[in-house]
C-alpha cells in the first residue's frame, strides 16, 4: 500500500471515529424508547374505540367512558389528535439529532422541553378528551408550550453559519455550498415553517374560545373539523388559519421525516447537493401555499418535495443491492441487482414506502386538489369528499409513524433477526395493503358500495398493527441487550 493510500484511509478512519464520538456523547435511545412508549400506550388505549378494531367485535367501543351528548365530539376528536401530534413531533426531532449536527449546549434544553412537553400534553390532553376536567386542558396547554420552546431552541442549535457551524470538514458530501451547511439550513427553515404554522393553530383556538383576537362575535361552539369548513367559499380568519394548519403540519412532518431518510440512506454527491438546494424551495412553497390557502402553491412544492423523495427512495434500494453484492454489482445482471434490494427487509421497506407512498398519499391529494371544483364539489360527490378530507391526513399520520417505526428498528437492531425480518414484512405488506385499499374507498365512485374496499383497507390495518406490535417489540429486545451490556462494563 503506498503512502497516498495509508493517508487517506487513517483520513477516513479519523473522520469514522470523529463521528461515532459524537453520537456516543449524546445517547438519546432512552429518550426515543420512552416516546415510542407513550404513543404505543396512547394507540393501544384509541384502538379500543377504532373503527377497524371495533368491527371486530361488533362496532362498539370496548369501554363505555364516553357520551357524545356531554362531551362534544369534535372537541375531543381534536385533543386526541393534539395529544398524539404532539409526542409524534417531539420523536422525530429527536431523529433529527441522532443525524444531524446541533450546538452540543442546548441538547439538555431541548431534552427538558421536548420530553417533559409531551407526556404532559400527551397525558393530560388524552384524559381532559374523556373527562372534561378544565385543569386537565390548562396543564396540556403547558405541554405544547415547553414542545413550542424546544422547537425556538431546536432552531437556534441548529441555525447554521458559514464555514463556522457546522464544522466543513465534518459535513456529508455535497452537503456544502460555499461554506453554508444546506442540511441545517433546510432543517432550520423547516422548523421555523412549523412554528409559524403552530402560531396559526394557536390563534385560532384563542379566538375561538376567547373572542378576543378579531371579535368576530362568532356563535359559541366548542371546536370545528377543518374539513367541515372547506365548502364554506368565504371563511372567517379561524377557520383560514385552522384549515391552513391543517394542511401543512403534517406536511412538514413529512419533509421532516424525508430528511432523516436522506442521513439513513447515506444519499451524498451531486444528487444530494441538487436535492439539498431542493427541499428548502418546496418547504418553503408549500408552507405558504398553506398559509394563504393557495392550492397551486401547495401543488408545487408537494411536487418538488416529491422528486426528493423519489431519489431519496432509489438511492436508497440501490444501496442495498450493492452492499448486498459488493463488488460483483457491477457486473451482475438486472435481475440480480432487482433480488439484491430484499437483503435487508428493514431497509426494503423502508425506502418502499417512501416511494409508493407518492403515489398512494402526496400523488393521489393533488389530483383530487386538481379535480375539486369540477368534480369533487357536485351535490352527489359530498360524501367522497368529505372522507377524503378526513381519510388522506389519516392516511399520511400513518404513514408516517410507519416510516419511523423503520428508522428506529433499523436504528436499534444491526442485526438480521426473524423478529425483525417479521416485523419488516408485515409493516410492508399491511402499509401497501391498507393505503391501497383505503385510496380506492376514499376516490370511489359515489353509487358504489363503500363496503368492500372498507373491509380490504381493515385488513391492511390488522395487517399494518401486527407490524407495529412486532416492530416495537424489536425496540424494546434491542434496548434491553444494550442495557444489559452496559451494565456488565
């Protein structure tokens, strides 16, 4: 080995070792563990009033604790909702620290606020939903305000300086543009995105409740659903700004969760640099296509948003297949190069539902978005619609926590185990299932009957929770054994 070649691999193995430092000073499994917990507890508890889980036996929810002629039921959907995003937004910032670089000094701030802010929003919002107890609602609402905080600091930890912060030499190829981090810049655009469309939800609620933002005298009701507004042509500011935070928030989770596709998939080079100049342009679009509910806007940056993930998702199964082949992939023929993407079943998956979701999720919303006007708003379309409306933001929440799941099991166990294997073919099969079947119910015919193509999305679900069960269950087996050997050092 010549000399050239000695320098250049102690070059590479400094900069492995510089980097798995840096992961081994902030260990946030624990944190991750924690969250997935709270949101597993909080799934396991809905299922019991799901309508999937409750045809099962007989479409009732297994515990009578509510009564919709006490309890508003649009009211309590919505803190379910809240006391779900909340933890789930929290879990994938923390993601975002295990790949990306922040100031190491806010780390335990981020970790007070994050983490405290949702089991306090997660707990309390969840019991106030079933109860109405009014002190329950105050100390949620001290949840989303510490998660709110950990957003403001994720944003200063993160905001990046040229040539400064992050360090260059330690940035992923094609990551760099003249000295500026475009990682941190589209993580730190993409949090102040979320922020301000936190800010809309929030000024909603107040005037709402209070009346004392815009007095618009509005007759007093407890909540409203978003998509039971979008047929309104002239909207009050409330409602602008909750069907506008509607749109976006789980847009943005979805940018999110991409970006941490990119670090899992090892994606770099110039693919990476033109993908990286990008997603800051489509968060950027979409968000304020969202903000002055312009769906043209939105159209363009879901579209941009798109080929990013769409590379993200080619790169991604191609890496598979090389690493599963080495050296004999160039040489080796398509067919082999096709069977190479099934090596690891985590991986396969994983980057399979970021591709197909495109086509079942983010595709499938902008020609429905296209065709509204002329189609979807005719009188005996109404229905459609309005499941639409409700099922495709299901849709992608499930989506999304599907993906997660992956990262985290891909995250904790390295090894090739039948759990994990099981795990990653059931979260395959049943997410290809359900969406499928559920796109096919949500973009029906209005004189076709409804319940095949219901039942099919069922069985994709049941499908999908057994995934979910098996999946967490790796987690937890994974955590368990690193805990074990921590000890015994």
């Amino acid at each position: 080995m010549s000399t050239e070649e000695i320098q250049t691999t102690s070059a590479e193995l400094t900069m492995e070792t510089q980097t798995l430092e840096h992961h081994k000073k902030f260990n946030y499994n624990k944190i991750h563990v924690s969250l997935i917990m709270l949101l597993g507890a909080q799934v396991l508890f809905l299922l019991t009033f799901s309508e999937p889980m409750s045809f099962i036996w007989g479409g009732e929810p297994l515990f009578d604790i509510y009564s919709d002629d006490i309890i508003d039921r649009s009211a309590r959907i919505i803190m379910i909702y809240h006391s779900i995003a909340t933890p789930f937004i929290a879990a994938t910032t923390f993601w975002c620290l295990e790949y990306f670089e922040i100031r190491d000094k806010y780390v335990p701030s981020l970790k007070i606020t994050l983490v405290s802010g949702s089991f306090i929003a997660g707990i309390f919002g969840i019991f106030f939903a079933y109860t109405r107890i009014r002190w329950l609602h105050e100390f949620f609402y001290f949840g989303l305000f510490l998660v709110f905080l950990g957003g403001v600091l994720f944003m200063i930890a993160a905001w990046p300086i040229p040539n400064k912060f992050p360090l260059p030499e330690d940035a992923t190829e094609g990551a760099l543009f003249r000295g500026l981090n475009l990682e941190n810049y589209a993580m730190v655009l993409l949090a102040f995105c979320v922020i301000v469309s936190i800010i809309y939800g929030a000024l909603a609620a107040l005037e709402l409740f209070t009346n004392s933002i815009w007095f618009l005298n509005r007759p007093y009701q407890n909540a409203f659903f978003a998509e039971e507004t979008v047929k309104i042509l002239i909207h009050d500011h409330p409602e602008e700004f909750i069907v506008s935070h509607l749109h976006i928030q789980l847009a943005l989770m979805a940018a999110m969760v991409t970006m941490i596709g990119y670090k899992v998939s090892g994606i770099h080079g110039k693919i990476y640099h033109i993908m990286l100049f990008l997603c800051p342009i489509g968060i950027l679009t979409i968000s304020y296509g969202a903000w002055v509910l312009n769906h043209y806007l939105i159209w363009v940056g879901a579209g941009i948003l798109i080929l990013c993930t769409v590379a993200l998702s080619v790169h991604g199964l191609k890496g598979i297949s090389k690493k599963k082949l080495g050296e004999k992939y160039d040489s080796a023929s398509r067919g082999t190069k096709f069977k190479g993407i099934f090596a690891d079943p985590i991986k396969f998956t994983l980057y399979w539902i970021y591709l197909y979701a495109q086509i079942v999720v983010t595709i499938c919303g902008i020609s429905v978005g296209l065709r509204t006007r002329y189609i979807f708003r005719r009188h005996e379309m109404v229905d459609v619609e309005y499941d639409f409306n409700v099922g495709h933001w299901h849709l992608l929440s499930v989506l999304l926590a599907t993906l997660i799941l992956l990262i985290a099991i891909n995250h904790f166990q390295k090894e090739k185990t039948k759990l994990k294997t099981a795990s990653a073919w059931f979260l395959g099969i049943g997410g290809t299932w359900a969406f499928t079947f559920a796109n096919a119910y949500m973009m029906r015919n209005p004189a076709a009957d409804k319940m095949p193509s219901m039942i099919l999305t069922f069985v994709g679900i049941w499908i999908l929770i057994v995934g979910f069960i098996l999946g967490v269950s790796v987690i937890l087996k994974a955590y368990k054994e690193e805990r074990q050997l921590l000890k015994e050092k």
